[in-house]
C-alpha cells in the first residue's frame, strides 16, 4: 500500500535576492512499513525536501511548492494550517540531527513528552506521565521513571536523540522522517540508534525516511535510497541494487569515494572534481555534467529524462536503455 | 612501512586533568578533576603518520593540545629533539612551534575573515623571521599551488571559498612555514565525502612529498586506516591498543578495537559486536580497566586492576589482561 506519494514536487523560496529552488521537481513514493534512505552531500536539497513534506518551512518565509505530495489520501499541498497540525506530529513525526537544540531546555524530558502526547490526545496529566515513561522505556532509556525528571543537557548526546525517537513516537505515527538522527553521534552510540529505529520499524509498521550523507548508514538500515544531487533526485532503487550496480556516475564516485575498512592504502581515493554548485548557479543541462569525468556535450545542453529499468530508476544520458546499463 | 625508526616526537606518560570545581568546593578542598587524558605514552618516527582514533570524551584533542604545550599537562614529558617541551619557557617554546603545527578541524572559525589569503599564508613566515616580502609572497604562491588553489585565489578572502578549499588554505597556512611535525585535529570531519576524498589524496601526496611526520586525529576510523601507518586507539583518556595499520586491522586485540571497528559503515555487510551503555564520565572515571563497565568479557579482575599496556606482539601493544 502507498503510504506517500510525492510527484514533481518542486520548493521555490523567495528571497530578496531573487527565487532560488532547493528542490527541482521529486518524485518518489513510500509504501506501508519501507525504510527509505535519501542520500546527498550538503546543499543536495534533502533536508529541504523532507521538510517540505509536512510544510515545515511554510513559516519561515515566503516559500512556494509546486506539484504534489499525496498522503494517505490526504493532499498535503491544498490543507489549511489547521489540517497540517493534525497531520504533524500525528501522522507524520519528524526528528532531526541536533536533538540538543530541538529539546526545550527549560522543561525536563517528560514534560515534553507529556506535552506532545496532550496535545494529540486528550489524556488526564496522570495517564500521560504513566505513557511517556512507557515510551522512555520504549526507546531504552535506562531508569526512565528517574530520567522523566532530567532536563536536556543533563542526559548525553545518545540519550537526547532517544528523547527526541520517544517524543515522535507517542502519536504512533505512520511516517517517521528521522533528517541525519545519527550524524552527531559516535559509533558506537550510532550503532545502537540505528538498532532502535529499526526494532520501532518491524514493531509498529512505520515507514520510515532516513535523510543522511552517510551511505554506510543507508546500507544498513534502508531496503531502498534515492540519491540526490541539486535538488533533484539522480537515481534510486533497492538498496542492494544501487551498491552492486550504481548507474549514475555521481553514485558511483560518491560510493567510491568512501574510504573502506578493506581498500588499498596505498592507491588515491578516486574524488569528486570541485564542488557542488549554487542554487543561484544551476548548470545548464545535467546537473551534474560540470563535475562529471564522462559529460558529453549534450549533458551540458539538456537534461536527460529519467530511465527506468527493473525497478531502479537513473537521470543519465549514459544510460543505455537498450542494454539496460551503459553506453559505452 | 617507514625504514627508519628514529622517533621524532616521544610521550612519556603524559597526563593531563582539569578542575571542574567552583570556588566554593576548593575552600572545602572537595576539588574533583576531569581527567582527560591519563598516562599516554607512544612516540612518533620521522617521516610517519601515527593515526589516534576514539571517540567524543576519550581525550584526542586535549593530548594534541597538551603536546603542543597549548594547556600545560599535569605530568609527563614530551621530548622534542632531546627537549623536554613541557619543561621551556615560553619564548623558548614559541621558536619551536614553527617546527610543530596544528591544523584545525573548522576550516570557517580557524581563518581570519578579514584578511586576504595570501596575507594568511605569509603571516606565520612574518612572525617566523622571513623578512622579504617578495619571498613570502613566493613561497605563498609555491604553497596555493601545492594544495590544489590557483593564484588568483591569492587575493581572495576566505568567505569566498567553499569549506574544502578553505581547507587547503589551513593546510597551507600549517606547512608554509616547512615544520617537522603537521598535528591534525579531525581534519576532514567538516567535509562532505566527494571532499573529504579530495583532502586526504592532497595530504597523503604533501606527507610523501615533504616526508612529513604526522600526528592524525579522527573519530572516523576509515579516514583514519587509509593515512595512518601506524595507529592508537584511545579510550576515556587511555592508549587501549596500539599497532602498526595492517597488523591492527588484521587482528584488532582490545575488545574496545574489536567492537568500535565493528561499528563502522562503510558500506560492506558485517556481524556488529554491540557495545552496551556509553562512554562513561571522565569526572568519575570506572575504577581498574577503564573499559569494564561496558566491556562484554569483562570479570572481577579488570573492575579492580588496571591493566598495563604490554607489547604482545612485535609492534602492537595493548592494554588488556586476557589478551595472551
């Protein structure tokens, strides 16, 4: 079943200097229960994108969205600000990179949670508690009825990121957008996050769209990714499909580019010639064609169409869609 | 692997703890003490790169300061071309920080925003005695090429430029002045990794090039197993495990290098050791083997004796007391 489905979607913010278009026609759907990963380096326009799906940034100035964005039979572009509220935080819950600066420091966990579960569901004070503590459990908080009554900046950095999943949590929401949860943390502590998120996904049936620059992370949790580059997404397909056998040539160097525990030390990392352009400065034609070793001049002239093939799909003009992989 | 082992850099059970009291605790001499990096002692050869990986809390960036005398260490010694830099004074020191530099982590807090980048580079010439301008700028211009600018950036200023390519200017600003040893903190964490790529083939070619011996310091233990020859892995303040890069890889032996190189995703599918809890307080560091509270083998003995950090093989030490 398709839980969201996003077409053309395009953000347009307007800003004394002129529009500038951090998202550039998406599209893309999630089905009931998938984990979908979104990949991208900085200024890709992936935190943008998914924040545009519950309107989040309708408040922050003058933004236009063109195309559609269909949830649950809801078209999120046409509802009233009331009608968004419902669907935040209810529907769709979003977490972010930098729990710190998300959690109200002067209110202890609980009464945040408490306060989100109140807000959604009219519950006595008592029985909220007794919920918020369940969901600190939950989210395997050590001593949750103790740590009901600590305030952000006395719990670690892990800990505030398990607040900030509890939090999301309590509506059961159908969709969870978790933007970079694991990008401030350790290793270790990254690991046992990640475990969280999918232990929550198999248990309560929750999509889940994972926004990171980590593709270590994706592979690890995601059963699909799109990868994104300017605004718009290059290729997507099955996890598995997209590490054996990218067919963009960003993917490729962007997964080449990652050091492994297990490449030769002693050859170049192959590496992305310059850098990702301005949105002011969109190239003409590919995106990607003023940073691509294999850019012909029709890259540089037009914008190639997005090609299917088995369920994974490539915006590359080096797609050949006779041979189903490249020209040569 | 480097021929040579002449240690260029040698530290000898280097400590170092803050106060994390107020003034009214000091009175009633209840001081506590954040111990942030506790008898570390390892050595750098010329010419190599010695990796130092671990995570937020276990003291990578204190010990970099502390070796470069930027906070005092509590004790310990560190021993510099047969001196001990914790021993001079601070004149003496400053001749000397030509010969070590520290390239920063934050490519936009660490350059001036009103100085052209050519007067950034040629700065550190001017403090360290170069008084032709035209040699400054020569050298300046000799440097811009080397990481990978043009000229024409030489008039630039650094809010002009990307965070990779601010990068390289923190590169050049560090190796304009021909030091013996480059100490990098977290050098590419800040970077996206078509950049990061980009940064790490310039700094392993200059590091060929100039023979330069490094100190590289990064939670990302990838980043850190392509540079490094030789690596240590630091927990709550403590040397856990150290070996040469290969060798360490091949068979990680502290159960802490275990698990933490478990954890890394770098795309292959793995068996993750899942490691409990988190790194605890330095304020109250765990009595005995820092590591038992979270340790999966952990017994009896290591809650109560700290093990020493013991040779078991040629080259790689660790401080474990069932690792045979």
């Amino acid at each position: 079943m398709t839980l969201l489905k996003v077409e053309q979607l395009h953000t347009h913010i307007h800003t004394n200097k002129g529009r500038v278009s951090p998202v550039r026609g998406v599209s893309f759907s999630i089905e009931k229960g998938e984990v979908t990963g979104v990949v991208g380096e900085s200024g890709s326009g992936k935190s943008v994108m998914s924040q545009s799906l519950i309107r989040l940034l309708d408040r922050e100035g003058n933004i236009e969205y063109n195309g559609q964005i269909h949830f649950d039979n809801k078209d999120v572009l046409a509802l009233s600000e009331a009608e968004l509220r419902k669907l935040r935080g209810n529907d769709i819950s979003i977490i972010f990179q930098d729990a710190l600066s998300s959690l109200n420091p002067l209110y202890t966990v609980g009464n945040q949670i408490v306060e989100a579960i109140r807000t959604h569901q009219s519950l006595s004070k008592k029985t909220a508690r007794k919920q918020a503590i369940e969901f600190l459990r939950l989210t395997g908080i050590p001593s949750p009825e103790t740590r009901f009554n600590s305030y952000p900046h006395e719990l670690s950095g892990g800990m505030q990121q398990r607040v900030m999943i509890a939090m999301a949590l309590v509506s059961k929401p159908k969709l969870l957008i978790a933007d970079e949860p694991t990008t401030a943390l350790d290793v270790t502590i990254q690991a046992q996050i990640l475990d969280l998120i999918i232990q929550l996904n198999t248990e309560f049936e929750m999509s889940i769209l994972f926004i990171t620059h980590d593709l270590g992370v994706v592979r690890e949790i995601c059963s699909s990714v799109k990868v994104m580059y300017l605004g718009q997404i290059v290729e997507e397909g099955p996890t598995e499909t997209i590490f054996n056998q990218p067919l963009h040539p960003y993917t490729k160097l962007l997964l080449a580019s990652m050091p492994k525990l297990n490449s030769d030390r002693t050859e170049p990392l192959p590496a992305i010639t310059g850098t990702v352009p301005s949105l002011s400065n969109i190239p003409k034609g590919c995106s990607f064609s003023t940073r691509c070793p294999y850019a012909t001049d029709l890259c540089r002239e037009q914008e190639p169409p997005m090609f299917s093939n088995d369920g994974q799909r490539v915006q590359c003009w080096l797609y050949d869609e006779e041979k189903g992989g490249w020209l040569d | 692997m480097k021929e040579d082992h002449q240690p260029i850099l040698e530290i000898r059970n280097l400590s170092k703890s803050f106060t994390a009291s107020g003034t009214l605790e000091k009175l009633s001499g209840k001081t506590k003490y954040v111990r942030a990096v506790n008898n570390v002692s390892f050595q750098l050869n010329k010419g190599e790169v010695y990796g130092l990986v671990g995570e937020s809390g276990s003291g990578k960036s204190t010990l970099a300061r502390t070796i470069l005398q930027l906070t005092k260490p509590s004790s310990g010694e560190v021993l510099y071309k047969n001196q001990d830099l914790t021993a001079l004074k601070i004149n003496e020191m400053r001749k000397l920080r030509k010969d070590l530099q520290l390239i920063f982590q934050d490519p936009f807090s660490s350059l001036n925003p009103r100085k052209t980048v050519g007067q950034i580079l040629e700065e550190p010439l001017r403090i360290h005695g170069v008084k032709k301008a035209a040699i400054r700028q020569e050298k300046a211009l000799a440097l811009l090429e080397q990481v990978g600018l043009q000229t024409e950036h030489y008039f630039r200023y650094p809010h002009e430029f990307s965070g990779g390519q601010r990068q390289r200017i923190g590169i050049a600003r560090a190796l304009i002045v021909d030091p013996e040893i480059a100490i990098l903190d977290e050098p590419v964490s800040a970077l996206d990794v078509s950049i990061q790529s980009q940064i790490l083939n310039i700094l392993k070619a200059l590091q060929k090039n100039l023979n330069l011996t490094m100190l590289f310091i990064a939670h990302d233990i990838s980043v850190v197993r392509y540079i490094s020859d030789r690596i240590g892995v630091l927990y709550l303040g403590e040397m856990m495990e150290e070996a040469d890069t290969d060798s360490l890889f091949a068979e990680p032996l502290h159960p802490y290098t275990q698990a933490l190189f478990s954890s890394v995703l770098d795309g292959s599918k793995k068996e993750r050791i899942p490691l409990k809890g988190e790194i605890p307080s330095p304020l109250a560091p765990p009595s005995g083997c820092v590591f038992h509270t979270r340790c999966p083998f952990a017994t009896e003995l290591c809650k109560e004796q700290k093990p020493k950090l013991r040779e078991v093989r040629a080259g790689q030490r660790v401080a474990c007391h069932f690792v045979k």
